[in-house]
DNA sequence: CATAAACCTTGACGCTGCGTAAAGGTCAAT
DNA sequence: ATTGACCTTTACGCAGCGTCAAGGTTTATG
C-alpha cells in the first residue's frame, strides 16, 4: 500500500505540514518521491510515525526522538529513564507552583495584601542564583563546598512562615538603620543594635555564625552595588553605614 | 532612586535584553528615557517587574501577566484560579504520561517488544479518524451529527480502555516498588510516589477515596497471604514495604 | 474532453521569550 | 585623548509547526 501525505495525515491524526516538517528535519522520511515530486509512504514510514507520535506524546523533543529511533540500537531504556526522571522533576516543580499559586489565592481572598507573596518566589531563587554566580566560586574556595550548599539548601527550606518573619526582621533591619545613621556614629548604642539585628537576619539562612563572615559580608555590602542599591533605596549611604556598624560589631574596628 | 537597564537587571536577575523586551512588547515600560535614548526605571517599575517575574515563574504568559497587571482592577483572583486548574490539568497530564513512560521502560527491560507499546498511544486516535475519513461523510449524511458523535463518544469510553489504562497503571505501580523499595524508607520521595500511584490504581475501581480505607487496605495486604503473594512475586516484602508507605502517606505513621 | 474540485509541491512569515552578535553612540575614568 | 564599560537599535535563531500564497497534478463529473 502506498500513502500519499493526506492519506498518512488522516490515519494517525497529524496534519500534512507536519509531515513536510519532519520530512524536512529528516525524522521520517517518505519511501520514495514520484514523478510529480509527490511523497509516497508505506507500511514501514507509518510504523515509525507511530513511534514518533508515541514518545511526542511523552513530550520528547523531536531531536531526542530522532536519536532514540537512530538505526540500530541507541539506548532506549537509558534514553526513556533519562527523560521519566525530567517529568518527574517536572511534575516536582509543578507542585511547587501549585502551592504558591494556592496560597496566593488564598492570601487575595483573605484580602492581605500581595507583595509579600508576590516576592516571596523570585526571591529564593534569585538570592541562591545570585549568590552562587557572584560569589559561589568565592565563596566556596573560601568556606568550601559543603557550607555553600548547606546554607542554599536552607535558605531553599524556609517555610513560608520562617519568610515572613525574615522579611519582618528585614523591615526592622531597616527601621533601625534610619534611626541608627542620625547618630552618624558607627559605635553608637542604635548603630550596634543595627549590627545585631543584621547577625539576627543573616540566621536565618547561615549555619554557623563568624565575625569574620559577618565583617566580609558587611564590606561586600558596599563593594557590590546591587546590595549598595538595595540600602540606598531606604537611607541614604545605608549600606556604608550598615558596614561600619558590623565592622565595629565584629571587632574589625 | 534611577536606575539604568543592567542596575535593574542585576537587581532582579534577568538580562538586559529581557528589560528590553518587556519594554518593547509594552509589559513594562521604563519610567523616563533620557536625552541620550537611555532607559531610566525608578522604583515603582523595579517593583512592577518583581510582580511579572513572580507571575513568570508561575508559569504564565507574559501576554496573561500584562493582563493581569493591567491597571484598573483586572480580576486577579479568577485569573489565578484559572491559572491554577491549567496547572492542575497539567500535572494530570504529566502523571499519565509518568505512568506511560515507567511502563514502557518495564517492558523494555522485561524483553518484551516494544511494538505493542508504542502503537498503543496513536491507537485511539487513529481508530477514530480513520472511521471517520472512510465513513464519516456518508455516515453522518445517513444518521445525522449526533449519532457519530456518540459513537466516537464510546468508543473513546470503551470499558476496555479503562481496563488497559488500569493493568497499565498497575504496571507502574509495580515498577515504581521495585525502586522505592530500594530506598528503604516508606516516607522517602520514591515511596510516596508509589503510594500516590495506588491510590491512583485504586480511583479506578473507588467510587471515593478515604485516607482510612487506604490505609486499611494496605494493612490487609499484608494480612492476607493472597494480597502478599501478588506483590511478593515481583519484589521480595514489596507487600510490607507497600503498606508502610501508604501508611506514612495517609498520615498513619 | 473540458473543467472544477481536491490534492500535491515549495517558499515564506508568524507565534513565544528571549540569547546572541553586529554596528554604533555615551559616559566615567585614566 | 583614549580606553573600557555601558547604552542603543536592528535582526537572525531556537521549536514545532499553522497558515497563507502561488502554482502544478490527479481525479471526478458534466
């Protein structure tokens, strides 16, 4: 029996470009080409559409699919548990997605307002993310790999609870940093009241508390902008401040 | 505060071209551009943007966020609730196809050719549309919409659908033993899984799901020889293992 | 046998959400 | 004055097709 794109499209449910287009990609190839330039399939190109449609539906990419129906033996089962392990990280991440998006819901109906929740995402990742990318690799050279991951691995476990009440302790990080830079003295009374509010924030995600983390951290404050930015945006030369402060915390002045 | 295109995108942790993107597509417009073409965003639009990337990791269209951001009261709390069931629908999706996949990799690795497997999934389909190229136009011309329709209908609601879907199913859920049990833990990840597909396995013949009656059918597989026996054929105490996994997963232990 | 209907072909743009050059201005610091 | 780090716009590329467009082929019908 011979099969004309139509014909093929009809009997297992694709349309006639997506014929063409895995023509094109050399996924299937017709049997043959007549005359006319038509495409002309047969038993063995419908089995193995079959076999396309099958793991498309198991969301594979048509390059992967490719590889698997590569002639002789590429490792299917490899290949197959390889991807089962993607949906299950899939449906992971969906679950998470569910539950934020629940709570969100939640917290809309309850009629409090959004912007805790709305940050609350982006937030651990982007702190991790950021993190590791500007400093993982110092970081970790630094304390080593075990306390970076610990302290992600934390900072990713937060209950939405222990957020909130970082995110309190942040407002009150910030609070006291207003009222502490009036003083303009680095060892006043406020000023160390601020440094050990912030030893209180940092807590929340470190395992282990040092003065020389803490100091190092302070004086990064300053060096990066994003954190310089993110200080400044509520006081003026905040995070300068914020850094004498815990330097004169920590002993380093 | 001002802040150029990479302050915010170093704030935030998405790229300048992103920021561009989202300018040029409207979703967020930067508060000022300067004399020299350059973007200025202050903290209203940095706080905007934390809203998007918030609805962006949920998952949803950047054309769905504009909406939903769209000043004036867009209903949030139906568009999130509506979010929210494309997710679940989503998952849905994901869990059949975990089962599909896990099936194919048991038959694999049991030997047995795959042939039967991968027709499977276009099976349906084709069966339809096939019925309906060849007789669907005279056959509807004959009796009408309706009676095709319904045909389809059944066919796609065929007992012994629910039947293949159900051993398939079981499939899975044997294989997905055979991994937990490596785990030795009936409260780890693998084995909650496992005690979620039972459940899964026993919707089909469930009219309602108690916690309790699941819990108490695991016991009795355990209690009863014959239950002990199916399991035990293919993985050695699977029963047991089974059954403390589903205990822990109905919150009895 | 002419003609219309139904099929076939290639080519090319569109969709999403950006990444990634390319080619060229602007700004701060040396 | 030059360097380097920014900034700009323009435009192609990715996956997997849907959707015209313009034209050739086959088949059914009058």
């Amino acid at each position: 029996m011979e099969y004309t794109v139509q014909k093929v499209a009809q009997m297992s449910g694709v349309s006639g470009r997506t014929l063409r287009y895995y023509d094109q990609i050399g996924l299937l190839k017709p049997a043959e080409v007549n005359a006319s330039g038509y495409r002309i399939y047969r038993q063995k190109e419908v089995d193995r559409l079959q076999q396309i449609l099958f793991y498309r539906e198991m969301e594979m990419s048509l390059e992967a699919i490719k590889e698997i129906l590569s002639d002789r033996e590429f490792d299917e089962t490899t290949a197959l548990k390889e991807h089962y392990q993607k949906l299950i990280d899939k449906r992971a991440r969906l679950d998470t997605l569910l539950a934020t998006v629940q709570k969100t819901i939640a917290s809309k109906e309850g009629g409090i307002p959004m912007q805790d929740q709305a940050k609350f995402a982006g937030f651990k990742k982007k702190m991790i993310q950021e993190n590791e990318a500007k400093y993982g690799k110092e970081i970790r050279e630094k304390y080593g790999d075990e306390t970076v991951d610990q302290s992600n691995a934390k900072l990713m476990g937060l209950t939405q609870e222990k957020y909130e009440e970082m995110t309190e302790l942040e407002q009150a990080v910030i609070s006291q940093l207003k009222e502490a830079i009036k003083t303009d003295d680095p060892a006043s009374e406020a000023a160390q009241q601020l440094a050990e509010l912030h030893k209180k924030w940092l807590m929340y995600t470190w395992n282990s508390y040092s003065k020389e983390a803490h100091a190092g951290l302070a004086e990064m404050y300053v060096a990066d902008e994003r954190f310089t930015a993110y200080y400044d945006k509520y006081v003026e030369s905040g995070a300068e401040f914020l850094r004498d402060a815990v330097l004169v915390y920590t002993g380093r002045r």
